[in-house]
C-alpha cells in the first residue's frame, strides 16, 4: 500500500517495537473486558469511566476537581487502597461534547485510561527517567487513538470532511489527523465515499426501502453515515425470499412446500411482525434475512422479534466496507 503520512508529524517511532504489541494485547483485553459492542463506537469515555467506576474490574473511580491549568486530568494510583483514581479538570471538562476544542476531553480520558491499562502508574514517577517518562506519555496516546478510531473503523469510513468524521468519533480535528497520519493513511481523507446509514452504517438497501432493515430509522437524507457496515444475511434465502434453511432448527427447506418450516414452523419468510397482528395497518413486506426492521414501514421483523437476529449494536459477525465496495475488511 502506498504510504501517505507527513514524518515530521509521524510519533510511532518513539515508541519501541514490543511495546507497540503489547499496546495491541492491552486494548484487546480491555475492549473485552469491559465488552464494548459495534455499537458503542462512537465511543464517549465520560460513559465508558462511569462502566468503569460500576463494574469495578479494575478498581477505580474518579472526579471533577480543580486543577492547575496546564493539566487536563491526573491519573494516580494509591497503592496503600490498590486503587486508581481519576481527576479531571473541572475548568477544561465541557460535556457534552459540541466544540472541536471540547472533544479534546475525550481523547484525554483515553489517553488517562491508557496510563491505567498500560500499567504505567504501578511504578512511582520519580524512578522513572525524562525518557521513558515521554515514551509512556507517546505510548498512552496511541492507546487513545486505536480505541477511540481502530484502524479498521478508519481505513471504511466515508471523509465527507476531516470535522464530520473527527466529530463523529468525538475527538478533536487534530486528534483524528494525527492518528491517520501515525496509521500513515492521510490518502484517506480523499476517498471515494459510499451511500451508508447516519446511525449503524448499513450499506445495503433494497431498492424501494425507506427504513434502514438494520437499525430501523427512515432513510431519507441519511444515507451520509461516517461508518460503512455491512451486516451479512446470516440465513441464505432464494430468489423468492424464503430462507434455505431454518433458521431455528436448521431443517433443509428448499423442497418445502409449506410457508413454515415442518419440524418446528418457524415462518420462512423474514415478514414484517404486522403482518402477523391482523390490524388494519398490516404490512406483508417479506425483508431480507439480514433485516432487523422492516425496510417498509420500520417496525420490527418476524426473525427480529423472534430473537433469531441480534440487536445491530450487538452484532459481531459484520465487516468493514473499504474503499471499494466489493472489498470487505473482517471485523
Ligand atoms: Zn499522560
Ligand atoms: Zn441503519
Ligand atoms: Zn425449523
Ligand atoms: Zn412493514
């Protein structure tokens, strides 16, 4: 691939090889151990620390305080408690996050919650040396950015500007230009730009929805999304819509002759539920299997509500859609 980067503004250098791995190692468990979902990117750490302080898995907690200016937020750990603790500068703290400026408070948190999972604050500062004081500092800002912008997420987005997408992630315009260029990807920004949901970032719309099938909201004017998803049909169906297979019981349908499976009579048409309430106001649209809501009226589907489809913002088997819409990048 063709490296696009400015090296004057290029950090990753700082930071030696293993520890750039072990970052990586870090920020998976972590994204496990506190089990973000597709669907809590964008992700806001003022959310993510209030997880933090309730599920105790790491034992934290933190505040707003006040600071002197020239800090953001402090991180300590009290060993004599075994206790992180968190203070963030009430003077700089604006939340919600409207301002590029105000973004920053995001990144911050982040970039506090990287000292804490990179283990940096179990050895008192003043053993360390100015080096490796500024090695950490390096190492706690990529951590930020990997969580807050995973190369994936940044490598299928739609760059309608650097703001929209910078706000889309809240962090701050240089904060997502910096993490593209440490991804040595600034080409990005001029990328073609694919039709995706303002809200899950579907991708893939029959011709005459109105709804989003993924996440349900009316598509007209928002199909501008920043993400690009797309969320496979996990039930093969044919050209007339009926699954190939049950979706419950997995019984082989394609010589079935009935609407419902045999075995268990699970529907093999993904209908909308109305279809099913006898009102008035019925729809008899028969979705893709992929579709969570109606891609017609919007209310939920047959497989949804029969629990045969996760929740979009649970769901873990979609893809990225690159540059190319044929080319996918795994989740
Ligand atoms: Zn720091
Ligand atoms: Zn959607
Ligand atoms: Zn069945
Ligand atoms: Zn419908």
């Amino acid at each position: 691939m063709r490296e696009s980067y400015m090296p004057k503004y290029y950090t990753l250098d700082y930071i030696p090889e293993y520890r750039k791995q072990y970052i990586d190692i870090r920020l998976q468990w972590f994204v496990k151990t506190y089990e973000l979902k597709n669907g809590d990117w964008p992700l806001d750490c003022v959310s993510l620390l209030k997880r933090m302080k309730k599920t105790q898995k790491i034992p934290f907690t933190y505040g707003c305080v006040q600071l002197p200016n020239k800090y953001d937020a402090l991180t300590e750990y009290v060993h004599s408690q075994d206790v992180y603790i968190m203070q963030i500068n009430i003077n700089k703290a604006k939340y919600p996050f409207e301002h590029s400026k105000d973004r920053r408070l995001n990144f911050t948190v982040a970039h506090e919650i990287g000292h804490i999972v990179l283990e940096h604050l179990l050895i008192p500062r003043s053993l360390k040396s100015g080096i490796e004081l500024s090695i950490e500092e390096h190492e706690a800002n990529e951590f930020a950015g990997r969580l807050l912008m995973p190369e994936k997420m940044l490598c299928s987005c739609n760059y309608y500007s650097i703001d929209t997408v910078a706000q889309y992630f809240i962090v701050s315009r240089s904060a997502l230009w910096k993490r593209l260029n440490n991804m040595k990807r600034l080409d990005l920004l001029n990328s073609r730009k694919i039709q995706a949901c303002s809200r899950c970032g579907n991708t893939r719309f029959s011709i005459f929805a109105r709804f989003c099938g993924i996440c349900g909201q009316p598509i007209s004017n928002r199909l501008s999304g920043i993400r690009r998803v797309y969320y496979p049909e996990v039930y093969p169906m044919d050209q007339c819509k009926r699954v190939t297979s049950c979706p419950r019981c997995n019984n082989d349908l394609r010589r079935n002759v009935y609407d419902k499976c045999s075995i268990c009579g699970t529907h093999i048409f993904n209908f909308c539920s109305s279809f099913f309430g006898g009102n008035a106001d019925e729809c008899s649209y028969a979705n893709p299997s992929n579709c969570r809501f109606c891609e017609m009226c919007g209310r939920p589907t047959y497989f949804f509500e029969k629990g045969l489809l996760k929740p979009w913002q649970e769901a873990d088997d979609f893809c990225y859609v690159a540059e190319s819409s044929e080319e996918y990048i795994e989740n």
